[in-house]
C-alpha cells in the first residue's frame, strides 16, 4: 500500500493567464515535494506572467507551452496519455469556455481533451466574469462531465479589487489533489466521524479545566479520510484548524468546549457514521458546581465539586449494538469504533484492556510519558491493537505519517 498516492503521480499542471499564474509556481513547488511527478505547461498568455523558464528551473521537468516541439513531436498525446492527473490552476474564464466547447486550440486545451485522467480546474478571474452566466454555464457542464472544481474564494484581485474569483488557498487545492489521486474503495461513500482535541470543563465563566491535547493527530487522521475518499466530519475540542479546512467539501468542522458538548454531537453524527474515531482527550470529569458569575480571590478559595462526564466511546458502543440488533441491514452493523489510549506506564496492558473493556474495534496507544512526542509536537509513535488481535508498532513519525499508518491497518483489517 503506498503511504500517499500523489507520491510517484504524473501531474499534468495547466497554468493559464491570469494574474495568479504567479501562485502556481508554489503549487508546483508543494506537489513536487508530496513526490508528485510534474510536469508544467502554459498557455501563451500564462507565459506573459509567468515565463516557461521560471518552470522549467525550478521544476524536475521542462515545462511546455507549444504544441510543437522538437524533442517531442506529439507532446498532447504524450503528456495527456500518460498523466494521471491534469490540474488547471489558475484557469482562465477563456480557458473554461475553450474546454467546455472541446476546442484544441494550443498545447494545454490539447491535453485536456486528450487526455482520460481525472481533471481539476481552479478558477481565477475578476468577479464579474466569474459570475457571469456564460462561465458559470460553463463550469456547470463540464462538472456534469465530471470535472472537479475547487471554486474561487473571496479575496483581493488584481488592481486592488476585493470580491469572489481568487485562485482557491494553495493547501485546498493540494488536499482536493490528494483525494482525487488517493480515493479507494474501502472510503469512498462512506462517512467518517473524527474528534480532536481536549475538551474543556468550566469552573466559571473564564476559567476551566483541561488536557494538553493540542487535536494535531486527530485533524491528521480527518484529513487522510478525507484523502482516501470519505466523507469527513470533524469534531474538535480546543484546537488550531487549519483555515482551509473550513470551507472545504466533504470536510464539515464542528467545534465543541466540553465533554457533553462532544457527547452530544457524536452520537448525533453515529447515526450515519461508518467509521468513528475518537482521538480527542475528552475530560473524565467536570465541576459539578460550575460558578455563573467569575469567582473572585476575595471570595476565597473555591471547593470543587467534580463529577463524571459521559464515556462516550462507551455510548457509541452501546448505541451501535443495540442498534445492530435491531436492524441487521443498516450501517450499525459495518460501523466501526477507534479509540485511542495515551498513556504514561503500563502502556501494553493498558492498551489491551481498554481495546476490550470498552469492546471497540481498534486501539490506538501511545506513550505520553516520552518528551519528542505526544502533546504539543508534530510527531508521534504509537502501537496499533485490533479486536482481530492484529498488533502493530509504529516508530517516530510525523502525525500525518502516523494517521496513514492507522488507516492502513485499519483498511487490511476491517475491509470487507
Ligand atoms: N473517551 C471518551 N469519553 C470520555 C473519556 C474518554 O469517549 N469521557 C475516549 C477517548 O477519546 C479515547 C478512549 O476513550 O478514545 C480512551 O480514553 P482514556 O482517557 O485513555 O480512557 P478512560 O476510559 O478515560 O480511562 P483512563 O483515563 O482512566 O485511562
């Protein structure tokens, strides 16, 4: 199983000429270093922003912008052959009407209707043409052809404008990339629930109680979910989300405070869910006489009274059996629960024990008690146990790195 397809894809990048062909040196820049294999080629007008030799230097391959060329003669049907994916970014509202009318006018409208590899077009262009009818026909069309689009967002366009039609954020559209080239079959079509993140237990209205967790693991299993194909529902406690994330499909961002808030909105979501893990530190307990109004120093040292929160891997558990039971044909029966167990001693017989105290399917340990990883830092190393008795040890490793390790353990044992 390879760690992420992007590694080793032939990308045909499309830049064509807008004032964000600029962007797409970065663009190519970033997939190059996911492994991809790129191969930029412009348009005439993207080369008047842009030259082809910028590319070509800072590219491991010759970018391409004429439909004749001496070192290869049929480039179009070379490069739209062989691609396993043609990105446009920016691409031009000439662009979009050229490709959807299936014109073959220069090199990359060429490519594009050569080629039978998976299209991605990002648009760039002022607001009024990105909202003009002809354009947005346009690219109605060719997505009812099954061209992807990541849309243009807000921002500031060329000459100081302000409106819709800048090229999407960079990391968006590497994400759209990776879930176009890394969709499969064990997580297309279904839904995958993740919570990240500590919860937070008020005392009053300006002071809590909380864990370390900083939700950068969880986020990371959201996100490779999200690249093999599901559809992705991300519950956080208390943590940083990367801003694109926010406004990207398939991908829904619920942020919560406390335990009961997490609670709530899980088991709503269980519903539907095939997959849920819980990564979060969910507090095991909060202030059972939570204070309205701040509590202040003259008024002396509060006693607090704390109670238990919900165990709510616990509750899936239970909601999913007795729902099983009840309709064997449904969701519930496939649904499979993830926890995780960060642990400081005994991290092996505690790990086993929670995988079958709490009857889940598959448990993810690590030891918290080790200063490189864990809490706060942007790597981890964890064992992964199955209810299958499946075991495997996961050494240091960047927690993107470690969210593909788990769900690859979790494709081999429970894709069926
Ligand atoms: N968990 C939960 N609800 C809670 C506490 C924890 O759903 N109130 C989940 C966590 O998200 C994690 C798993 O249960 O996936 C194990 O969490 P952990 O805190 O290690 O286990 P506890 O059962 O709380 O046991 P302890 O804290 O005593 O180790």
């Amino acid at each position: 199983m390879p760690l992420s397809s992007i590694a080793g894809a032939n990308i045909v990048l499309g830049v064509t000429g807008g004032i964000a062909a600029y962007k797409a040196v970065e663009l190519m820049r970033v997939l190059e270093k996911e492994g991809a294999n790129v191969t930029p080629v412009l348009t005439k007008a993207a080369a008047k922003f842009v030259s082809e030799v910028t590319f070509s230097a800072l590219c491991s391959n010759k970018a391409y912008s004429s439909l004749i060329n001496d070192d290869e003669p049929i480039i179009h049907t070379k490069l739209g052959k062989t691609a396993d994916l043609v990105l446009v970014a920016p691409a031009t509202a000439n662009m979009i009407g050229t490709y959807r009318a299936g014109m073959a006018n220069d090199l990359l409208s060429s490519i594009l209707i050569a080629t039978k590899a998976p299209v991605i077009v990002c648009p760039a262009m002022h607001t009024e043409m990105y909202e003009n009818i002809a354009v947005q026909d346009n690219m109605q069309v060719l997505r009812d052809r099954g061209v992807i689009f990541v849309d243009a967002e807000v921002g500031s366009l060329a000459r100081n404008d302000v409106g819709k039609g800048r090229l999407a954020d960079l990391e968006k559209i590497v994400a759209v990339v990776k879930r176009t080239l890394g969709s499969n079959e064990c997580f297309r079509d279904k839904t995958v629930t993740v919570t990240a993140g500590g919860t937070r237990e008020f005392i009053d209205p300006v002071r809590y109680i909380t864990n370390r967790s900083s939700g950068k693991q969880g986020i990371a299993i959201a996100l490779e979910a999200y690249y093999r194909g599901a559809k992705v529902n991300l519950i956080t406690a208390n943590s940083n989300i990367p801003s694109y994330l926010l406004n990207l499909e398939n991908f829904e961002v619920r942020r919560v405070d406390t335990a009961q808030e997490m609670a709530d909105a899980v088991l709503s979501l269980s519903q539907t869910s095939d997959l849920i893990v819980m990564a979060a530190a969910v507090a095991d307990f909060r202030v059972k006489n939570q204070s309205k109004l701040k509590l202040h120093r003259q008024d002396g040292l509060p006693k607090l009274e704390l109670q238990s929160t919900v165990d709510i891997i616990s509750e899936l558990v239970a909601l999913r059996n007795k729902n099983s039971l009840k309709s064997k044909k449904t969701h519930w029966v496939s649904q499979r629960i993830v926890g995780f167990a960060a642990e400081t001693d005994n991290l092996t017989d505690r790990a086993m024990n929670k995988l079958k105290s709490k009857a889940i399917d598959m448990l993810v340990a690590n030891d918290v008690s080790r200063s490189d990883i864990g809490f706060d830092t942007d790597s981890n190393a964890v064992t992964i146990y199955t209810s299958n008795g499946f075991i495997k040890e996961v050494d240091k490793k960047s927690k993107q790195e470690i969210a593909e390790e788990i769900l690859n353990v979790f494709e081999l044992e429970f894709n069926n």
